[in-house]
C-alpha cells in the first residue's frame, strides 16, 4: 500500500465487470480522502490523461492477460506508483500485486469480483480513515445473508418478461451495481439486458421502455434513494416489472418484487448488493436451458471471436 501513499491522484483501470469494480473503487478512495477516477483500460491505453509524477494507478484484471489491461501497465510501468489485482497464478507479478482468489473456471467472473471490490476497501483504509471503516468486518455476513434470497430470486422469475429488456438502474456507487448486474445476465443467459444511471434514465431512455420490459432498481440508502422511489413511481404508471435490490427494498411501494440486502454503509453496497443479481442471472440461464459458464463459444459467435484479441 506505501506505493501509493501520498499520491496526488490514483487511476483505477479495468474492463468489463473489472471497471465496474473500479467505479466501486473510486467511491471508496474518495471516501478516504484520496483523488480518484475510474476510466476503462481501452481508453487509458489509448487515449490517456496526462500523468504526472505523484499519480497512481490501480490496474484491475482478473486473470491478468488481456490486452488493453496490459497495455496500460505496460505504459505505466516506469513509475513505481502502481498496484495490480489480479486473481491467483496470474502472470501479472511484482512487489505491486495483490491477489484476491483462485481462478475461477467460469469466464462470468463473480468470486473474482467481489474479491477485488474488498482488496479496494483495503486500499482505501490503508491510504486514509474512510468513515465506513469500522463496517468493513460486517461485509462477509452481510454477503452470506445476501445469498440466502436464492429462494426469493427463483420465485421472482415467474415475474420477469425475458423474452424483453431487463433494464438495471443504480445511482452513485449502485450505478456500478447496476452495470454489473447488466453484464451477467447477458453473460451468463444471453438475454438483452441495460445498465442505467439513475438521472439518465429519466432524460430519454425512460419513454422507450415498454410495459413487457423488467427493471430492476438498486434500493440504497443515501443520495439516489428519494430519486429512485421516484423513478419505481413512473415504471409503474408504464406498468413495467420492477424488482426492487437492497436494504430500502421494502421502501419502494411501487416495485412488484423486494429483494432486501442486510443494511450496510452506502460505499460498501456494491460487494453485497450484486450478490442476487449474480444468482439472477444465474437462474435465469437456468431457466432457459443455457450453459452460464461457456460464454457462447460455438457457431458463429465463435467466429465472432476470432476478428478480435481481449
């Protein structure tokens, strides 16, 4: 951690669910009085902020190999203020790696990233006195509550149009949430998913959902609540499913389905409250007959594939 002490801004860089962790991550630093920005690794690679001598970098990746994710260690590498997570037997190595878990075998990473959203809670305490340091020890029970909704998760299915959108709304750190939760459901079942924040779903996203459509909504305490009470309002006057994901669930008169996560500060919600979208999309692969962990490697997807190198 002393490699990035007293750096005057930190970068936290990934892609995919590893960005995600990094907006969650730079929530959690400026909690602890520390500059920080998030950017993808394609972007940081390409089209990079002018880095200066006291700037740090967090590299997140979770097996360490992809392309983008290296180019920008690489282009950093002759500064010392860098750390990388990665998980177990990756080939990133150095005085600047921390580990998290052992590679998973699933290509739709979940174990992996709640491990880097937790090494990131680490960092944040180690570089400063975060006001949610003392709930950082309630996290592990909050996240085994968080997987006892499984039941809760299947019945909501018979709710769920999947056959239409499923759009995911988060505001501050859920916006995070939300992207992920996006993420798996396209990875792990193939179903046409979104990721939303929460203002900007109101600015035009909102008049093209339809009343087929499923939306579901992280209920966090903080800032975005008032605001996301609002937007369950409007989704309900379209007539939309909406599934209500966090410790305010019950709150949200307006949603069809209530989804409530243990009570946790608000910078910390991202590792627990992804928790049910993770056996979300689960079940729903389940639900349709498709294999979540083979990423869709076969006909012309497999094709695909081959135009482009991760």
């Amino acid at each position: 951690m002393a490699r990035l002490s007293g750096c005057s801004r930190i970068f936290l860089v990934g892609t995919g669910t590893s960005y995600h962790g990094a907006l969650v991550g730079q929530y959690l630093l400026r909690s602890a009085g520390v500059e920080a920005w998030a950017i993808p690794a394609f972007e940081f690679a390409n089209y990079p902020p002018t880095i200066k001598g006291s700037d740090g970098l967090v590299l997140l990746s979770h097996r360490g190999t992809k392309r983008f994710s290296q180019a920008v260690l690489e282009g950093f590498n002759h500064h010392s203020h860098w750390l990388g997570i990665t998980g177990e037997g990756s080939p990133l190595h150095g005085a600047g790696v921390l580990t998290t878990v052992p590679q998973e075998r699933s290509p739709v990473h979940t174990a992996s990233h709640t491990g880097a959203m937790l090494r990131l809670a680490q960092l944040a305490v180690a570089l400063g006195e975060p006001p949610w340091n003392a709930e950082l020890a309630l996290v592990p029970d909050a996240i085994r509550t968080a997987l006892r909704l499984r039941p809760q998760v299947i019945a909501a299915l018979d709710r769920l149009e999947l056959g239409h959108v499923v759009h995911f709304v988060g505001g501050g750190p859920a916006y995070a949430t939300a992207l992920e939760g996006a993420l798996k459901l396209r990875e792990a079942s193939y179903v046409s998913a979104e990721g939303h924040e929460l203002e900007s779903i109101l600015h035009g996203p909102l008049i093209s959902l339809q009343a087929e459509d499923s939306v579901v909504m992280v209920a966090q305490p903080g800032a975005a609540l008032e605001r996301t009470a609002e937007l369950a309002a409007a989704i309900h006057e379209i007539g939309a499913t909406t599934v209500a994901v966090g410790p305010a669930a019950a709150s949200l008169n307006a949603t069809t389905v209530r989804l409530e996560t243990p009570a946790i500060d608000e910078l910390l919600a991202p590792i627990v409250n992804v928790v049910p979208l993770q056996w979300l999309a689960l079940e729903v692969s389940r639900r349709l007959g498709v294999d979540a962990d083979s990423f869709r490697t076969v006909g012309r997807y497999a094709a695909a594939q081959s135009k482009f190198t991760l």
